[in-house]
C-alpha cells in the first residue's frame, strides 16, 4: 500500500510536470530559456575586446626630496603614468589582419586634444608573450597593432603625461568586433550576476505562480 501511495504521488506529480511543459506558460518559459541560452552561446563564441584603464601620480614637485623623471632630455617633477590594458576575453582569436586598417577604423587608444602625451610604450610584462605588438602615433591616438589576440591575451601600453587626465578610451572595430568597451570591476560584475540571476527567478517564479493560480482545484461547495 505505502509503495502504490508514493507511486501515485509521483505519477501525479509528473503529469502536472508534463502538463505545465506542454502549457503555453511553460512553452513560452522554454522558449526563453532557449532564447538566453543562444545569445549568450553567440555572443560568448566570438573576439570581445575589453579594457581597463589606470592612472597613478608617480612623482611630485611639492616633496622634500629632488626626485625627478628624466624623458627626452628634460626633467619632469610632477608626472602621470597610465596604463591601458586590452583584452580579448571571448572564445575565438582575433587576428590583426582582421581589424580596420589606419584611415579607417583602426584599434586606438584615444588621446584627447588638451593632453600631451611625453613618452608611450609597451609594458612588456604585462603583455602576453606571444602576441607582437606595434604602437604607431597618429593625430588624436595610439595605433595599436598586432598578430593574433588569442582569447585572455592581453596587450598593456604606458603612457606619461604632466596631465591628471584619467577618460583614455580605445576604440576601433574588426571582423565580428563592432565595439570595444571598458571592463566591468570585479564589483560591478558581481551586482550585474546577482541582479540578473534575481531578475530571473523573479521572472520564472510570476509565471509558474500565475500557472498554478489558473490550475489548481477549485474549491468544493
């Protein structure tokens, strides 16, 4: 008898299980899933190129000491170190034949118009050893050219400036690269996981809630 009794409690709660998957509400949930599940498959399976960008005070004129940075032939008391780091952290490589070529759309590191720029550079421990890398100067920017950027390769350039600006940008598009935008801080990706895993637990419980609101027995009089 105790046998038969489970057995029935589980055939009931697999018809009700069949019967929401095969409903509209559970064909609709379903087919979201799917469609979340795709995008994020399309979306992850191609070059995505993030940066990061850094800017510290490395010297001072107001100290005691006579500390100072010698660039070209001048001495510097008060400087600027910056440090922009690019990656790519989708799962396919991106080669640099494939990116928009100078006079178009290049991968840049954007210089604005009131910042002047006194030496620049690749950081050459913080750049993955296999990818070859060249810097070329141009108005407005710093040509970023490359190889292969493998997925979680990283390209880091240094720059020195008097000025305390802090906005540097890249930009630029290639095959299947149509933007280039700033990594998110290990913070703000954590609100976004938890945000978007709350959101849809929210989104799944309304429906199911809903499901079983239009569904259930109504009561005997």
């Amino acid at each position: 008898m105790i046998i038969n009794s489970v057995f029935k409690k589980q055939s009931k709660a697999l018809r009700a299980l069949w019967n929401f998957l095969t409903s509209p509400t559970g064909a609709f949930l379903i087919a979201v899933s799917a469609i979340l599940i795709g995008y994020y498959q399309f979306y992850i399976s191609r070059p995505i190129l993030k940066y990061i960008s850094q800017t510290t005070k490395i010297s001072s004129s107001s100290g005691s000491d006579d500390f100072k940075i010698h660039i070209n032939g001048k001495d510097y008391p008060k400087l600027y170190k910056t440090e922009i780091s690019l990656t790519n952290t989708g799962e396919e490589a991106l080669s640099g034949g494939d990116v928009s070529s100078i006079g178009h759309d290049p991968i840049r590191i954007i210089i604005p118009p009131r910042v002047k720029i006194l030496h620049y550079g690749l950081d050459n421990e913080e750049t993955s050893k296999n990818v070859a890398v060249e810097l070329v100067p141009i108005k407005d920017a710093i040509v970023i050219k490359f190889n292969y950027l493998n997925p979680e390769n990283k390209i880091t350039v240094i720059l020195y400036s008097e000025d305390s600006y802090s906005g540097y940008e890249i930009q630029g598009s290639a095959v299947n690269v149509n933007q280039i935008t700033q990594a998110w801080t290990d913070e703000q990706t954590q609100k976004f996981v938890f945000g978007s895993i709350f959101g849809i637990i929210i989104f799944y419980t309304l429906f199911i809630y809903l499901y079983v609101r239009r569904h259930r027995p109504l009561p005997r009089i």
